[in-house]
C-alpha cells in the first residue's frame, strides 16, 4: 500500500520540481542513491522497472526509505502494462511513470488512488491522459519534443501540469530552459547519476548535485 495519498505525492513532486530517475540491480547501491538524493533534498524518487528482478530490489529499498527516508515518495518508472502497475502499487509504489500512454494502466492506479504519469508525445496524448485521470503527464522524449512543445501547449492547455523526462541535465541554462517553457518538474536520470560515481561510491558527489540541481529550480521559480 502507498504511503502517501495522490495529493500528497503531487505536493511533493511539484514542491521540489524534481524527480531523480534511476535503477540498480544491486540493492546496496540503490539505497545508497536513494538516500543521498533524499539529503540534497528530493522527496520523490522514481526506480525504474529495468532489469531481471527489479520488483524485488524494488520491495526492499521501499522498505529502507519507509525507515531512513520517511518523507520521500518512492514511485516506480517504465511501466507498460497494468499488471506491472498492480505488481509495483501491491509492493508499495507511490506514484507509477511509464514511457507510454496505457489507459488500462490509468484504471489500474485510479482504482488505489495512485498518480499515473504517462509518457505522451503530442498535445493529444496528453489530452486523453488527461480525461483518464492523469493529472501529471510526462514529455517524453524531451530531447526530441523540446520545450517549445511545452510553452506551446500551455497556450491553449494552461491547466496541464507536465513533468519531462530525457534530455535534461543538473546545469543552470538546462533547468532554466524547461522552468520558463512552464513545466511541473523534470525527471533526470544519467546526468544526475554518472557512472564514474556511482562505481566510485561518491554519494556525496550525488548529495551535492542534487542541492545544486534543487537550487537552480528554485531560482528560475522565483
């Protein structure tokens, strides 16, 4: 069962406007990240369902945030199909990301009251996500849709909260770009988790980042 409400969860999300995107098949690490993130300030965390076993690397660091991290939202990522979804909502996820619009997924989360952030390419995915219930939708691939999508899409949509994902990166001019085209938050993955560092077990180096990454979007906000 998630430990936080739909509400809560969005507040959460939208209060940093950053969500670290990240996986790893070994346990260890993964807490290890988990909680290096959650000091630099994050309070929501996607894992990504990538990899044999990653449900049960999942199950356990959900159970080590419940302890060390105790205000972070830990979520799960790259979610296609709704059994996926019932599988990581039934082992404690938050919220569920996925790189694509299911609406049988949407059904899935609504029936628990859990976010659904779907992956949505055009003004109408998001539209249709958006008649599902999905109150956060997610840009996806940014790097290719870029943040005129964005700024153009708030035109018409001034009500739509977006999250993207791909293409974003912990330096001032990235994060100002996004912020000003009028996103929710970002969702960053490799440049936020080098894997020099990792390896090295620099959890500082990621602690710090995350402050760095943090105030920029503070910054651009106002």
């Amino acid at each position: 069962m998630a430990k936080f409400d739909k509400i809560a969860v969005l507040q959460k999300i939208g209060a940093t406007g950053m969500v670290p995107v990240f996986y790893h098949k070994d346990v260890e690490v993964a807490k290890k990240v988990i909680k290096a993130c959650y000091d630099g300030g994050v309070r929501a965390f996607e894992f990504t369902n990538r990899g044999d076993f990653a449900h049960e690397v999942f199950g356990e660091v959900v159970k080590f945030a419940d302890k060390e991290c105790p205000e972070l939202a830990l979520g799960v990522g790259s979610v296609v199909d709704p059994a996926t979804a019932a599988l990581y909502i039934q082992l404690g996820a938050n919220f569920v990301v996925g790189p694509l619009y299911n609406p049988e997924i949407a059904a899935v989360c609504n029936r628990r009251l859990i976010p659904y952030t779907p992956g949505c390419g055009s003004v109408s995915e998001i539209g249709f996500a958006q008649e599902k219930g999905c109150e956060l939708c997610k840009v996806f691939p940014g790097d290719v849709l870029g943040p005129k999508l964005v700024k153009g899409l708030l035109a018409p949509m001034p009500w739509s909260k977006l999250m993207v994902t791909g293409g974003v990166s912990p330096d001032e001019e990235n994060l100002t770009s996004w912020f000003k085209a009028g996103v929710f938050c970002v969702g960053m993955g490799s440049k936020l988790f080098p894997k020099d560092v990792v390896a090295a077990g620099n959890w500082q180096a990621i602690t710090d980042k995350c402050k760095e990454a943090l105030g920029y979007i503070a910054k651009v906000r106002g």
